[in-house]
C-alpha cells in the first residue's frame, strides 16, 4: 500500500484515485506487464499519480518503467495524448503559481546514436534553410543533472511546475543553499542536486535516495538536521545550467567522437547523471527550429537506459539454430528488470561461456536497456562451466570454429531443418499456417524439404493428422504463395544464404538478374556496393548449397516481382529518387500494393518519417505520431489523391 508520505503528497497535489483504488494501484506499480490490461482511464491516472509521486521525492516505479512501460502503452493507444506532449507537472508544492521567466520545457530523448543522427539532420537542414554551412555549427555537450529543476532570476527561485507557471521557492536560498561553485544567483536555469559521494556516506541511511533529499529540501516544513548540515557543508546546491562543464565542437567532429565524448561528460560532476544533454549554440538556427510545447527543437538528451541485477545462473542450456551453430541460453533466477520478468538470457557463444566462468551457480549482472534483449554484462561469481560434446537436436559430435561450436549434421539435424523451413515461410511472408507446430508435425511425417511441402495434397496433410478444413487451408496458403506477386529479393532472402538478409539481397539483385546470380564470381559480388571480399566468399559458397532447391522451387512459377528495371528503362518520374512513406488506410490499394507501386517509378519506400523523408502519404484514419514527426521535420505531407496525381505524371 502507499506509505504515509506518499498518501500526503497526492493529498497535497490536489489527485484523488478516481478509476484505481490504492490496492491496484500498488498492484499495477509491481507488474507492469499489466499495464496492457488497464482501460485509457486508468492508464491515464497511474501515470498522473506516478508522475506527481517521483516529482515529490517518494517514486513508486522506475524511471524505465514509467518511460518504457506505462507511457509506450498510451503511446501506442493514443500518440497525441497531452501526457506526452507537454511539460509534465511538478504539482507537489503548496503556494500559488506564477509565470516564470522564461519557459521551461522538457527535453526529447535520444537512446541511440541513430536518433542523434536524425536530429543532427533537423539541424542541418535548419541551418541549410537560413544559408549557414553545417560545418561552422557549434554544438555543446553537458552533463544531464538527475535533480529538481529550478529556475533563479536573481530575485525568486522558482519550480518548474508545468513550464509555464510555477512556484516560488526562494525559502531555498534564505536557508543558505549555494550556487555550485562559488557562482552567483541569477543564471537562469539549472537543478537542486545533492553530492555523490557526500550522499553516501552521510545521507544514504537517512533517506532512500538522492531524489528524496532533493524534495526534502524544496519542501515548507523545516529541514530535518541531516539536510541542514548538508547545506552548510555545500554539498547541495543549485547547479546552473550556465555553469555546467561541457565539451564544444563541430558535427563531425562529435560525431566521430562520439562515444568517448560521453563517456566524459557522463563523468563530470560529483552528482547524479542520468544522460547528457546535447544542444547547438547559434540563436538564429534556435529561434528557427522553435519548439513543441514538450521540448526544443534544438536541444536532445542522450540516455542510456539500462537497469541492471546480479543474478543466480541456475542452468546454460543449448539450443541448436538453423545454420547449426550451438547457442547457450542461461536459465536464470527470476528477475524483474524495465518492466519484465526475465528468466533467461543469452550467452552468445560457447567460447564465451568457457572464458567467463558460466555455469550453474555463477552470478553475472544482467543488464536490460528499455525493451531490448537481456544481456550479460559481466560474470561476479564465476562457476564450472557445462560444455556439451553433442548437438541437443540430433546427438552429432559438435567441432568448434572460432567461438563458436558447429552442428555439421545439416542434412539430417531436426532443429536445423525446421528452423529453415519456419524461416522460408516467414520471410516470404504471403502464406499463413506454417509455424512451428506446422513445421514439427510435417517433419515428424518425414517432411524435410520445402520443395516436398509444396507437393502435398489435402489428403496427405489429412493423412498426417490435420483436420479437413485445416488440410485445406494450408493447400491454399501454398497456392497463394505462389500466386501472390513477391518481390525477387524476398524470395531470395527465404532459402537462409548467411549474410543474405533482405537488405543485401535486394541490393544484389539491383544488379543482377535472379537466374543470372549462381554464376556470379566472389569478384562480381564485390563490385556491388556494400560487399566485402569476406561476405562475397560466404555468399558465393551459401549460393552453392542453396542452388538445387532454388531451381525446384523457382520451377513452381512464383509470381516474382523483377528488381532489374534499369534507370535506362525507367521514364522520368516526379517520385523517382525521393523517400516516401505511407500511413492511414488506403483506397487505392494496401499500403504493400502502393509501396511496390512507387518503387516501379523509381521511389524509395521508408516505414518510418527522418529528416530524408520526401514525402509523407496519407490515407484515411491516419494516427498523429507519423504525422507530428513530419510537421517537426518539415516533410511534404500529402494526400492519397495528390499521389495518385503525381504518379500519373
């Protein structure tokens, strides 16, 4: 249940649970996965509370739970909500609220260098529109402070309540709190923070966490005598943005640099950091690119987001892939990280496992960043590792290679032949009713090729224990497959060649024809941009094994679609070159239909808005993310209609 505190500071914010009671509430807050079971409602109202809980000091989740469980949920179930979009509140102080200054927003976030990429290009084409050379923009990095965010004009310290009006909190400064390094008051921005070490080793058993220390300070009531002793000591402190240390630079150079620029910023100060925040210093570019009611433009944090736990290895267990390799899983002591219960994790490699020390009663930290995969991050307590001799599916002796340890019984192992069957399937991905339990059944009947799969009648499948209609089902999933047109390069991607994925299909065949690529030499495939001389040897050797089951498949007649329509033979076209992407429902076609549609006029098809986007179509019922992310990125928004124009051109 809610502590008293807790109870007290909902009291005080003026939040009564209208559609959670407190029982639920707290039930919610220790499983998120049920985040997906709460009506809007109640979605809406655990983010409000849980919001206004960590805003006063007292959180009740994680912040990785609260930015990537609760709010991915209502993300997903409505994209323009104001949760997430405007400045969230901090309404746990009492006293009226005044204008601030100037408006104090929140900042976007970054969680990959990818996305500081895309930003860099808003910037760029920002700076692009007002005539300045990219090269001579300056861009700073400083720490991203994890404390309460304040606003001193000299005169009033001042909350940043909802970044607009907040609440006068000068109390601070007339307890005899300090600007950070000897500065003086009226910088502007910057946060309450409490030092590190100072925090650990005279705070740490009076309150739970810096964050608490932090509220405890800002509050009405008088300072405990913990925080007035901390005060005087000038281990908390207002800590100007202004003031903060930084690294400076031009785009190519961050970029290049990237990482060991972090790593230290990231290290700076003797006070919490939960990222770094990295913005561009020319007014004019600033005053260009504006902002959301949420956040600047120009302005972006960095954050790792990655929980970590020591966790009890309780067994490695080896799982057989469909290119034979032997992969260990670690079966691990049930452990709750960024909203998921994890039991599993994988170790990537054999050689790994017997390095480190990974067995049965080892204690590795388990590292989660967002929804991404568990991974190990270090081994604690290393254990006897377990290192099989045999494969799992099929009991073949394994040989190593590398790091790796190999099954060689391609032919005849079970886990390799249906994971590639499974995979032919699923990439082709114009069939339903072959999953896993189709597979296994058909290769328990001693159907071990996809060629034999494509032979079967409704009463064979009948004869191995489907039902009639089921029977039926699957013929005309087969038969749709062929008949459905298909693009060449997915076809390709189908038969599992390693290092033959749908992107590097598709730009061979942007070469090549399909029947002409079993002749290509390792000295052709490197020729084709993005081909080294070690992936053309793979891939030359991969096409090889493949060849006898692509000629009976490709006898079947597939309705393929050509990727070799040449720039000679291609009219000119508005849309050739550009980056399109489309969104809502159309009546022209399904999205599929009208995505191959412009590639035949020589376009680029993307799923989702950058700052390369040309182009964003739109149909009916269309969501508000695409088109926000096309607003801030100035992309041409465009109706179904106004397509249809254009490619009639």
């Amino acid at each position: 249940m809610l502590t008293q505190e807790q109870k007290e500071l909902l009291a005080r914010s003026g939040l009564q649970l209208n559609h959670l009671d407190e029982k639920k509430l707290c039930h919610i807050a220790k499983h998120p996965e049920l985040s997906k079971d709460l009506t809007d409602s109640e979605l809406i109202e655990f983010l409000t509370v849980a919001n206004a809980l960590y805003r006063g000091g007292v959180a009740m989740i994680s912040d990785a739970d609260y930015d990537f469980v609760f709010q991915t949920e209502l993300r997903k179930r409505q994209p323009n909500h104001p949760l997430l979009h405007t400045v969230e509140p901090e309404s746990a102080f009492t006293g009226k609220t005044v204008e601030l200054p100037v408006h104090m927003l929140s900042t976007d976030k970054a969680y990959s260098f990818k996305e500081i990429e895309r930003w860099a290009g808003r910037i760029e084409k920002a700076a692009t529109a007002l005539n300045k050379p990219f090269a001579d923009i300056v861009f700073r990095v400083t720490p991203k402070l994890d404390g309460y965010a304040a606003y001193d004009d000299g005169q009033t310290l001042y909350t940043r309540g909802d970044g607009r009006r907040g609440t006068d909190i000068s109390r601070v400064f007339d307890r005899g709190l300090n600007v950070a390094n000897g500065g003086k008051r009226g910088m502007g921005a910057g946060e309450i923070v409490i030092s590190k070490s100072y925090f650990q080793r005279h705070l740490a058993e009076h309150f739970d966490n810096a964050r608490n220390f932090q509220a405890s300070v800002i509050k009405e009531k008088q300072l405990e005598a913990h925080a007035e002793q901390a005060i005087r000591d000038k281990a908390a402190v207002f800590y100007p943005f202004a003031q903060l240390p930084d690294w400076t630079g031009n785009w190519e150079q961050l970029s290049s640099q990237f990482k060991d620029i972090i790593e230290s910023i990231w290290h700076k100060v003797d006070y919490d950091v939960d990222g770094v925040i990295l913005e561009i210093t020319d007014a004019e570019i600033k005053e260009y690119m504006g902002a959301t009611r949420h956040h600047h433009r120009w302005q972006i944090a960095f954050k790792e987001n990655v929980e970590t736990a020591e966790v009890e290895v309780l067994n490695v267990t080896p799982q057989t892939s469909r290119s034979g390799r032997i992969t260990p899983v670690a079966e691990l002591e049930p452990t709750r990280l960024s909203g998921a219960l994890l039991s599993r994790a994988t170790a990537h490699h054999y050689k790994m496992v017997l390095h480190k020390g990974i067995g049965p009663g080892a204690i590795i930290r388990l590292a989660r960043s967002g929804e991404v995969i568990p991974k190990i991050e270090e081994v604690i307590l290393e254990a006897e590792p377990q290192i099989p001799t045999h494969c799992p599916s099929c009991g073949h002796e394994l040989v190593w290679d590398n790091d790796f340890l190999i099954c060689t019984n391609n032919l005849e192992c079970p886990a390799q032949i249906t994971h590639s069957l499974e995979h032919f399937f699923r990439v082709l991905k114009n069939n339903d009713g072959f999953g896993p339990a189709t597979i296994r059944k058909l290769y328990d009947h001693d159907i071990r090729s996809v060629d034999a799969i494509y032979q079967l009648t409704a009463e064979q499948f009948e004869a191995m224990g489907f039902g009639p209609k089921q029977s039926q089902n699957l013929v005309d999933q087969l038969e749709r497959s062929r008949s459905e047109a298909i693009e060449d390069w997915r076809f390709l991607a189908a038969f599992g060649v390693f290092r033959m994925g749908l992107g590097n299909c598709e730009k061979l065949l942007s070469h090549y024809r399909l029947t002409e690529i079993f002749e290509l030499t390792e000295q052709d495939i490197v020729g084709v941009e993005g081909f080294a001389e070690k992936t053309a040897a793979i891939v030359t050797q991969g096409l090889v094994k493949i060849r006898p089951l692509f000629n009976k498949l490709y006898q079947l007649g597939f309705n393929l679609i050509s990727s070799q329509t040449s720039e000679s033979d291609r009219p000119a076209h508005p849309l050739s070159g550009k980056l399109l992407v489309f969104t809502g429902s159309m009546q022209h076609g399904t999205r599929d239909d009208m995505k191959k549609e412009a590639k035949a006029f020589g376009a680029k098809v993307g799923s989702s808005v950058t700052g390369k986007t040309d182009y964003l179509v739109i149909g009916e019922k269309v969501g508000e993310s695409k088109l926000n992310a096309a607003r801030d990125k100035d992309v041409t928004i465009i109706s179904e209609q106004k397509y249809l124009e254009m490619i009639k051109q």
